[in-house]
C-alpha cells in the first residue's frame, strides 16, 4: 500500500510539472529563470561570447507611466540577448530578442509624480542552436541605468503656486511680493500670469523661491534669494528666471524655505543656500 501511495504521488507531480510546461509556468510575468552555474557544455557554448553594447536612448515618465528604450548588440557565437527590466532595484519584467544586435523597449504603470526612480537594464548574451535549445550565458552580463523623474504640473510655494503646462509655459498666482512669480514684477496676482521662462521639464517651489529644470540640464531661478539660494553667486531677488551658473546635467530640482538641492543625471546629490 505505502509502495502504491508514493507510485500515485510520482504520478501526480510529474503530471503537473508537465502542465506547468505546457503552459509556460516557472517563469512568472515572463520574469527571469533562476540564475545557475553554467555547466560544461554550457560553458562551452558560451565562450568567447559577450554584450558588446548595451545604451538608455530614452527614458522618461509621464501621467504614470514610465517608458524607456535604447539598443544592445552580442559577439558571436551569441545570436540571442536575454534583458532584464529592474525599476529602483526590483526585477519588473524580462524578455528575449533572437538576433545579434536591436533596440529593446520597456514600459510599465503606477508612477508617482515628483518622486524620482531608477531605470536599469541587464543584458545577457543568449546561443540558441540549431536544435532551437537556448543557453542563456549568465557569467557575461552589461547593464545600462537612468534616473528618470516625472514633475508634479502643479507645485506650492509658501503663499504662490506655479504650474507647468503641456506646451512648455509657466504661470503662477499668488503673492508676488517678492518676485516668486517671475513674471517681472513684485505685484499680487489673483489670476494666473505667464512667467519668463519656456520649455522647462520640472518646476518646484516651496517657500518663496522658484525654480526650474530644463530638458538641456540646465537649471533657473527667480525670487527670495536673501540666503543665496538661488544659487546665483548672490543674495539678490530676481523677478524673473536667472540660470544657476556651474551646474549642469540636473534632472531634478527640490526646494526648503531657503535652499535649493539638484539631483545631478550621474546620481550625484548638489545644494546651496
């Protein structure tokens, strides 16, 4: 009786280990297969082979969405890529390109405006031969990363709001006291006015003191600047945008009641005031 029990048990595991292959279980969300040693004839297959490129052309988030795309090529005998798609470290999705070089596409939902994330990619060279067996060649793996950012349309400053349009134009209401509106006067608006600045990707304010990224890099400001955070090499208040000197590469911008700190696209963290 115990010798049948664990016939039907056998029976029953190989049954469903072969449904799971039929129907493509193991791989979950098309994410990537457990990483092992390569054996020998693994190894064999995959020497010599490598990414050669792999590049970010693009990436970026809008309305929650985050989209990316960039190109990749292998050596020979690698005639297939696996990519791994991580977003701030979690693995999101994955997918395999049959070819020695192309462009991957990534995009995925459920972004948060005004938080700033980080986009990687994993590329690992794949032989695949002519019996259509794939070996994934774990040991030779490139990566590629961005910090992609989506600005908030509308941020607050301490008694003035700003907002940032489709077409690339600012406005703000408020007080203006203190130029903070950068429409070129120091006059109250109670309806929005246009301020003297186009095309920038991101605009914060919090205290009275605006600023602003544009897609170049480049970073500008306007208003309160009695502790030089404006970044201007001075402490006086500017009624209209004035571009921050020495910096560049900026991809995001956040502001105190008196300071101003720059996300840099090399990760690197810049502040003043």
């Amino acid at each position: 009786m115990k010798c049948e029990t664990n016939r039907s048990s056998l029976r029953f595991l190989v049954g469903g280990l072969l449904m799971l292959a039929a129907c493509g279980g193991g791989s979950e969300a098309g994410l990537s297969p457990v990483e092992e040693s390569l054996g020998t004839h693994e190894a064999a297959m995959c020497a010599g082979s490598n990414v050669t490129t792999l590049s970010i052309t693009g990436a970026s988030t809008y309305q929650g969405v985050m989209a990316g795309s960039g190109t990749w090529a292998v050596a020979y005998p690698a005639n297939a890529v696996h990519l791994d798609y991580y977003v701030d470290g979690v693995l999101r999705s994955s997918d395999e390109r049959t070819s020695a070089s192309g462009t991957w596409y990534y995009s995925s939902a459920g972004f948060t405006c005004g938080i700033s994330h980080t986009l990687q990619v994993r590329a690992i060279p794949m032989v695949i031969d002519s019996s259509g067996t794939r070996t994934v060649c774990w040991e030779n793996t490139r990566s590629a990363s961005q910090i992609v950012l989506e600005s908030c349309p509308i941020t607050a400053g301490n008694a003035h709001t700003m907002a940032l349009k489709q077409d690339g134009t600012v406005w703000g209401w408020g007080w203006n006291g203190i130029g903070q509106l950068g429409d070129g006067t120091t006059l109250q608006r109670n309806t929005p006015v246009r301020a003297g600045i186009n095309a920038p990707s991101a605009v914060v304010t919090f205290g009275n003191h605006t600023m602003a990224v544009k897609p170049d890099g480049t970073v500008w400001a306007w208003g309160l600047n009695e502790y030089g955070e404006l970044g201007d090499g001075t402490t006086t208040q500017r009624n209209t945008p004035v571009q921050v000197p020495g910096i560049s590469n900026v991809i995001a911008v956040a502001t105190g009641v008196y300071h101003t700190v720059a996300l840099k696209r090399d990760g690197t963290l810049w502040a003043w005031g």
